[in-house]
C-alpha cells in the first residue's frame, strides 16, 4: 500500500495542533498543588459544592475544599479546606457557601470577623451558611406572597 505525503503531513499538524492544545490547557488550568493548614466547617447542606472548589474571601483564592464528609451522629455535611499559610482566619470567621453566578460552580466565602485569637491547624469555624438553591429561594418568595395575603383579610 502507497502512502500518500500529504495525509502524513495532515496527520503531523493535527498532533502538533492536539499537543499544542493539552500545553495551553495546562497552563491555564491552575493546576497547583494544595498546601496550607487545614480547616474544617460543619454545614446542614452543600449544594453541590465539590472537592477542589475555592475557598474565597473578598473574592480572592485563599484556599481550596480538600474534602466532604457526612457527619454520621448529626447528618450534616463536613467540609475540610486548606487555607494558605499567609492568611489567618479569626476565630469569629463565618462561611457560606455561595454559587459564582447563575450557571457557575459553588466555593466557600469566608468572612473573617474580628476577634484576635486566630483558627488553628486543624480547627473548626463555628460560624456557616448553608447553601441556598434558586429552588429555596422562589419557595420562599412564593411562601411570603402568599402569607401576606392571609393576612390582609
């Protein structure tokens, strides 16, 4: 069987192509490994929060969510963050989980609080939020609305 050059050619520049594209997507996948002090915080529901998500505050990366794990005497959702080395939470932090826009992904925002002892090593933020769906929320407008009408007769 004869080989044409040109298929040859053709098949080189789509694996250049291909090799060129996994390159790109590497280096802007962020792909670092997690280091920091591990955190944890307990919330009733994490709305599809997973692991490697952000963990942010102000909207800047601060850590990552390095694991979930159901709490088998409450129920309630575990989660375990690392947090960077350079930023230390106060112990009144208080951490929701939020969605980053209408079809974006789910991350932990942290918001430190002002008390001087810090979060140590291995320690649990007290305070969180748990996650509220759309679903949850035009449940509670429609519970809203129509409470108020019952009350107005």
């Amino acid at each position: 069987m004869k080989r044409n050059p040109i298929e040859t050619v053709l098949g080189a520049v789509v694996l250049v192509v291909a090799a060129m594209f996994l390159l790109f997507a590497y280096s802007i996948a962020d792909l670092k490994q997690v280091t920091g002090y591990e955190v944890k915080a307990t919330f009733l529901k994490v709305g599809g929060l997973e692991r490697g998500s952000d963990v942010r505050i102000s909207g800047i990366d601060v850590g990552t969510v390095t694991g979930q794990t159901l709490n088998p005497d409450t129920f309630q959702a575990q989660v375990v963050m690392s947090i960077e080395p350079n930023v230390t939470l106060p112990t009144d932090t208080e951490a929701s989980i939020v969605s980053d826009g209408l079809l974006g992904g789910k991350y932990v925002n942290l918001v430190p609080g002002r008390a001087s002892e810090r979060i140590a090593a291995g320690g649990v933020i007290g305070k969180t939020r748990d996650y509220q769906s759309l679903e949850d929320l035009v449940g509670q407008i429609i519970f809203l609305a129509t409470n108020s009408g019952d009350q107005a007769k």
